[in-house]
C-alpha cells in the first residue's frame, strides 16, 4: 500500500532519520485504482500521522530528527510553485510542513525537482524547517552535496551545506570513456539539446495541456 517504503533509522551520534514514501504508485492512491505510476506525491493519512509520531518521539528521547523524502514540502521557485509545479510538492505542502516544523523537523531532504536549493517554513509557532533540495548527479548540472551536522549545542541543529561538482577531484571515466571536466559541459548538450530537449518539452506540454 501507498507508503509503506516508509521507514526510520537511527544514526550516530544522537540522529534519526524519518524516510517517507510519498509515491503514487498504489491502487489505494491512483487515481484510477490502478497499480501504476503518477507523476504526483501524497501521503495517505496513516504514513503522515506515523511520520508525527515518529518526529514526536525522535524529539522526547533527545534525538536530532532529519527528514528524507522524494518530493518537496516547501517551494523552490517562490509562491508561483504552489500554482504551477504542483507535482513537484507533497499534496497539501503546507500544512505538511507546518506540521512537521511544530513536531520537531528542523531539515527534510528532498528532490525531484532537480534543482539545488535550501528552502524554509517557519510555522505559526516559529518552529523553521529548511527543505534541501538536491539535483540527481547524473544529470547537468551534475553536482551533489554534503551537509556537516552539528547537534552538540542544547536545543540547536545546525547544518553546514557545501555543494561539489562530481569531477571536483578527477574526471568523471565511465564505459571506457573518460570525459572532459567539467562534466557538465557534456551533460549539457545531452540533456538539452537534440532528443533529450525534445522529450522535456513535450513532457511539459502534455503536463499542463
């Protein structure tokens, strides 16, 4: 059933990761009541009030609560997200995220959209949760990140957050190939010239006709 990739792990050093599925891939979701894949992201009321529960009782036994997910909770390109990339947020974001923030949530790992940003929501109580938006390495602009985190001030989670190209060290050798750096020169003109470009496009136009 939908969510039920759901799961929580307990990391080192006083963390605990709450994972969501938000797919909607299940016939108790789709809406056709079928088992197939929609480009859209839910979570049913049971995945959600487990998530809360999950986040509240990270909080009471002093863990450090971080968040993963595939879609996004809070938007990356500003208001106009909520009207127009919808599939690329949670159904009912906002309410989501303020619920999350108050239970606890200081930073949720997302993607899907395939962009490098660090959104926030700061709730009605004050609580603030940042929304960390990583690319997939594979495509321009080929990038992935990594996040220092510190919990040893009482009551604070802080997040260092530094971004790397993959070949930062040394060239990206795949099949044989090895390819010039950056390697987002070349994933450039893959991604969006020629076929690739084409398929986005009509992807696009097909979501909003």
């Amino acid at each position: 059933k939908a969510g039920g990739l759901s799961y929580v792990a307990q990391l080192k050093n006083g963390y605990r990761m709450v994972a969501l599925d938000g797919g909607i891939y299940t016939s108790d979701v789709t809406s056709d009541g079928t088992d197939n894949q929609e480009t859209a992201g839910k979570y049913t009321e049971a995945t959600f009030n487990w998530a809360i529960e999950q986040i509240k009782d990270s909080k009471e036994k002093g863990y450090s609560v971080l968040g993963l997910t595939h879609f996004g909770l809070v938007p990356h390109y500003g208001e106009a997200q909520f009207a127009t990339l919808t599939a690329f947020l949670i159904e009912d974001s906002e309410y989501v995220s303020e619920c999350f923030a108050d239970a606890g949530m200081q930073y949720i790992f997302t993607g899907h959209l395939h962009c490098l940003d660090v959104s926030e929501h700061v709730s009605d109580n004050g609580n603030i949760m940042y929304d960390i938006a990583t690319s997939s390495s594979l495509s321009y602009p080929n990038l992935v990140r990594t996040v220092k985190l510190d919990n040893t001030v009482s009551g604070q989670l802080k997040a260092d957050i530094k971004t790397h190209s993959v070949d930062e060290l040394e060239p990206v050798v795949w099949n044989g190939i090895t390819y010039p750096q950056p390697l987002a020169d070349t994933t450039l003109d893959l991604n969006f010239t020629g076929s690739d470009a084409k398929g986005l496009v009509m992807d696009l136009v097909s979501y909003y006709v």
